[in-house]
C-alpha cells in the first residue's frame, strides 16, 4: 500500500476508530493516542495489509485491543500504586481502638452469656464456633427453619442488649462531662 493509499484508509476510518476508542477509555486524549498508535502499526504492516479485504474490521480490532491493553496497564499501575501505598501505612489497630475492640467483644461475651440457654447455645455455635446450619440442627435435634428462627431472636436480644448498654455508657459519660 502506497502512502496516498494509506492517507485515504486515515481519513475514512479514524473517526470511527476515535469513537470506539473514546467509548472504551472515556478519555479524548488517550483515544486520539490509540487510534495513532493503531495506524502506526497498521502502516508497519505494509504489503500484510493489503491482505486483509476488510481494513475496517482489522482497524477496529486493533483499535479495542489497543485500548484493552492501555485499560489493563492503567489497572496495574492502580494496583501497583495502592499496594505501595498500602506498604506505607501500618494496617494494626491503634492502641485506642485495641482497647475500644477488647471492650466491645467482652461487653458482647457478657450479653452472650445472659440469653436464654436455647439462643446462647444457636448463636455461640452459629458465630462464634462457625457451624454451619446443618451441624446445628443436627446437634440439637431442631429443624432448619425454627433454628434460623432461634439465632434471628438471639441476635436480636444481643442487638438491644448492647444498644442499651451504649446508651447508659453514653448518658455516664455526658453526666460526667456536666459534673466537671
């Protein structure tokens, strides 16, 4: 292909290449970059192309995987970018909420411990211990659907419980704040 051949196969395709690269990355600069990039390569191709009855279909091929490629490079450097980052800051707990966690699992326990045997027995071996339904009822002899019913009201009393038990550490602490 001689290089006024080419320039017609520029002007009548790249704007149907701009739009398909456009509609992919969503970015005009990039767009315009592939469908460069494409005819650069299209016109490295040289006596290939004249091989390919449909240079249309083929540009447009290029076209998607040229921007499959640039989409595939940005999720990398993304992820490369959020992995050094992440490198950088120190993902443990502060001490603070060390403490705040400790707390609310031993408030959590204290609750789990006053339910009814029949909700404390579903939810320890549900949550805590991780049985699936199946060993579950099969321990306790309890259909399926009544122990889902069990676990639902159990985790429910849990729910009041500590709601309850964070609204009077609430109303001390505001006590506390006016005495001082």
């Amino acid at each position: 292909m001689d290089r006024s051949a080419f320039n017609d196969l520029i002007l009548k395709y790249s704007r149907q290449l701009f739009i398909i690269a456009f509609g992919i990355l969503k970015n005009k600069q990039e767009a315009e970059d592939v469908v460069q990039e494409v005819f650069m390569k299209m016109w490295i191709m040289e006596v290939r192309l004249n091989e390919y009855n449909r240079k249309d279909a083929l540009a447009a091929t290029m076209t998607r995987n040229e921007c499959i490629d640039r989409l595939r490079k940005w999720k990398k450097i993304r992820s490369d970018t959020e992995d050094f980052k992440a490198g950088m800051s120190d993902p443990s707990p502060t001490p603070f909420y060390q403490l705040v966690n400790y707390e609310n699992s031993k408030i959590l326990r204290l609750i789990i411990a006053r339910l009814p045997e029949q909700y404390r027995e579903v939810v320890e071996m549900k949550d805590i211990r991780g049985l699936s339904y199946e060993e579950i009822s099969k321990i306790n002899g309890i259909n399926i659907s009544n122990l889902r019913v069990l676990l639902s009201r159990g985790r429910k009393i849990i729910k009041e419980e500590y709601l309850k038990y964070n609204n009077e550490r609430r109303q001390i602490k505001n006590t506390a704040g006016k005495i001082l």
